[in-house]
C-alpha cells in the first residue's frame, strides 16, 4: 500500500474506500494509537482508524484532539503562508507546522523584505510574505532558519528586531544583510552558529560585526551604493573573503587594514580597482593563500611595469575582465607563481601575447579553463603551443566557437600526443553542439575518448566533455 506521505491530492482514496479498507485491515482493537515519534510515513487506512479511535474516545472530532502523526500529515500540503496561520490560529499547532517547516525549507534561503524596495528573489529562494506578522513569525519558526536574507531591517518596529534576534540566533548559519545600516547597536547574544555571512550595501557599527557573528568562516562584502568608511577586523575562523565593489565604495587602505588582519584567510576574491600595492600587501600577508580571484583593474597591469608579485601558495588562480571600456587590455602579467595547480579566465578577458607567455610560464598548471574567455584573436597553433609547453595540464576546457570544426577533431585525434585526460568544448547553442557531436562520431574518435553532453543551467553554456579511455 502506498503511504500517504508520497501521494498526490488527485490520488488521495474516497471517504468509502477508505473506511472499506479500514474495517477489512484494520480495527481498533489491532492498532496502536501511540506510534512513535520517529515514525513519518502513514498509510491511508492507519489514518483512518486513527481518526475513528480518536473520535470515540473525545467525542466530535476537533483538530487539537488529533495526535500528532495525523497532524503531520494533514498540514504537510499547506504552504508557507497557511503554515502561518495554523499556528496563529492554535499554538497546540506550533511544534508540528514547526517541524513541516524546518523540513522544507531547511535547505532554501529565505528573504525577508522590511523595506519599500521590491526583492529580485530567485528560484532557489522563498521570500517571507508581507502581510504576515513578522515578529509572530519568528516566533513560530525562527529556532528552524538556517539560512536568512534580512532587507532594510532599520526601516521595521524595534519588536521585530527583537523577536529576530531572540528566535534566530542559535539557529541561523547563512546569513546576509541588505541595507541594515546600523541595525545592531549592542552584543547581547551573538550568532553562534553563522559560518557564511554576507554584508550587502549596510554601513556598520565599529566593533560590531566580529563580535556579533565571531565564528564566520566565509566573508561576503557588496557595496555598489553606499560608501563604507568601516569594515570588521579580525575574525579568527575565516578563511574566505570576497570583496564586490565595481564602484569603489570602500577606501584601498580600509581594504588593505582588513586584510592584514586576517592573516589565516586561503581564499580571497576582489572584485574591484586595485595596483601593485594592493597585490603586494595581499601576498605578505597572506601566507596561506590558496585561492585567488581578481579582475583585470582599469590599466590592465600598465602601471606595475616589470614587477612581478609572488604568491607562494597559491593553487588556483582566476582572472576575470572588471571593465568594459577600450584600453582595459591585458598589458603586464605581474603575477609569480611555484605551485600553481589550476588557471582560470572569465568574462571576457582579453587574449593576447601577454596572457600567452604567462600561461606558458606555469609549468606546473594541471587544469586550464578558458571557457569564457575571449579568445578571437587565439589561434590553433597557439593552443597547441600551450599544450606542449605544460607538461602537467591534464584538463582543458575551450570556446569551441573560437575554433573550426576540423581544428577541434584534430585536436582529439591527436590526443595520444598529449597528457591531457580530459577536454571540454563551450557551445553557444545546443544545436552546434549536437552538429560537432555527430561529426565527432563520424571521425571515430569513439575510440580514444567518451563523450558526454552537459548543459550549465545558470548560464547558455552547452558543452561536450570528453575523456580519455
């Protein structure tokens, strides 16, 4: 018999059907009403009889006489809103639409909205409706959000503050602030459990925000709009630090300051304008950096002239093109690595003779992604001439527009020339990648490589990943 759990409403049994079966499988006398609380899954004729026990024994059926189990799986089909309204309604309720909740939405990001400015929520999201009473509603299901997007939290009553930070701080461990300016003036109980924290246009309170979420692990700052003339110091647990802001919003020695203090960091993004000096502090103060993602400032590197900046550790880096203006070219790579393991390039980033001989200059790379890069002015012999000159790359993935049909067939025919294990070819549309596909097929290369179509969700990216056999 199927549980009603996995059931559909058009497939749930009729009344008549459903007390047939229950006087011929089940009756009163057979049935444990008690059933544990580890039990989740109910079937339709265990329901039923529930319902029948329970109605004998309390009279006219209300809901507050329905154990438990029963109530699991009849609030189960309410949405977020009803949900509201069952524990508004009774707070009898309020453990059982509290544990629905904290299972359906544990791994969603929801986005409470105090402001007048509409939210671009996206798919993955589940924005808090507005005419719900927000203080009751963390109240009800505070203790069960992990993850929190809070926008214009100085624009709302001190009560939701209050019932916020009393009902979510032991439970929410992402975070992210949007135009809260100065929405917490003093540590009374910190965010214990918040790891992933994202700071979004909110000017801070000195002092506040290590103090407040002392256990980040992973640091967002995005500021388009607002200047800061404060960011936090020292959190001891962070290793991730990600600074957005295109519009230069934040002073470079604040930035500097911030990162001098978090010596322990491995990760650092920065996308923003940034010279030499910012390159150097970052790599004597960071001696554990692993990963490393920047974009090409507005000069493109001209005014590092021949300086060469060393990052010890590194393993990865990235680069991708901040500015869209002429003259925002690669002119300089002042880059040195030793233990570079994997090399990115995104948006749009200009190839040329500078980015060739840097490329060529890390011998040690295994994995190099030019997928999203520009490569037109790139040619066949110049990517063959990368191949050979990186004895380690086992992984490539292109533009596949860049190239000809025939120039990427020659290029897994002549696969056993190479250490590279793994190709993956960019498409713009699925209808050229199915067309290369099957005059991949055509050339036999079936042979020395398996091939498997992927397609990128967030992006128009299709792709065909081969590997070798």
């Amino acid at each position: 018999m199927l549980p009603v759990m996995k059931r559909e409403r058009d497939e749930e049994p009729s009344e008549g059907t459903s007390s047939k079966r229950s006087k011929k499988e089940n009756t009163p006398s057979q049935l444990t009403i008690d059933k544990p609380k580890t039990e989740k899954i109910v079937s339709a004729s265990e329901l039923n009889t529930m319902i029948m026990t329970q109605r004998q024994q309390n009279g006219p059926l209300q809901l507050v006489h329905i154990i438990q189990e029963c109530l699991t799986v009849i609030f189960q089909y309410l949405d977020l809103k009803d949900l509201y309204n069952v524990a508004e309604a009774d707070k009898h309720f309020v453990p059982v639409v509290r544990s629905i909740f904290s299972q359906r939405y544990r791994h969603k990001q929801l986005v409470l909205n105090l402001s007048d400015i509409s939210a671009n929520v996206s798919s993955d999201c589940i924005e808090i409706p507005k005419e719900l009473n927000t203080t009751a509603f963390f109240e009800y299901f505070g203790s069960a959000i992990l993850k929190l997007k809070v926008i214009g939290m100085d624009w709302c009553p001190n009560e939701i503050k209050e019932s916020f930070l009393k009902h979510c701080t032991a439970s929410i461990v992402e975070l992210e602030l949007v135009s809260c300016t100065y929405c917490f003036k003093g540590v009374d109980q910190p965010f214990e459990n918040v790891k992933h924290l994202v700071i979004n246009d909110s000017t801070l309170w000195s002092l506040w925000p290590d103090q407040w979420f002392p256990n980040v692990i992973e640091l967002h700052l995005k500021f388009k709009s607002i200047h800061a003339n404060f960011l936090p110091g020292h959190f001891p647990k962070m290793t991730r630090l990600d600074i957005d802001d295109p519009n230069m919003k934040i002073l470079p020695r604040i930035v500097d300051r911030m990162i001098r203090m978090n010596p322990q960091l491995t990760c650092l993004g920065v996308q923003r304008d940034y010279d030499i000096e910012f390159l150097r502090v970052a790599s004597e103060s960071l001696p554990h950096l692993k990963h490393l993602e920047l974009f090409v400032p507005k000069d493109g590197f001209r005014s590092s002239g021949d300086q060469k900046i060393h990052f010890e550790n590194v393993k990865t880096f990235a680069l991708a093109k901040l500015h869209d203006a002429d003259g925002a070219a690669v002119v300089n790579m002042p880059f040195l690595f030793t233990k570079l393991e994997e090399l990115f390039f995104f948006g749009g980033t200009g190839f040329n003779d500078e980015v060739l001989n840097f490329i060529k200059e890390n011998k040690t790379v295994k994995e190099l992604n030019m997928m999203a890069f520009d490569l037109n002015s790139m040619t066949y012999n110049d990517l063959v001439l990368i191949i050979r000159s990186m004895p380690n790359l086992s992984a490539l993935m292109i533009d596949a527009v860049t190239f000809t049909t025939k120039e990427l067939i020659q290029l897994l025919c002549d696969g056993d020339e190479w250490n590279i294990s793994k190709l993956f070819f960019a498409f713009d549309f699925d209808s050229k990648r199915r067309k290369f596909q099957s005059k991949a097929y055509k050339s036999k290369i079936e042979n020395k490589w398996t091939i498997v179509a992927v397609r990128y969700s967030n992006s128009p990216i299709f792709g065909l990943e081969f590997n070798k056999l």
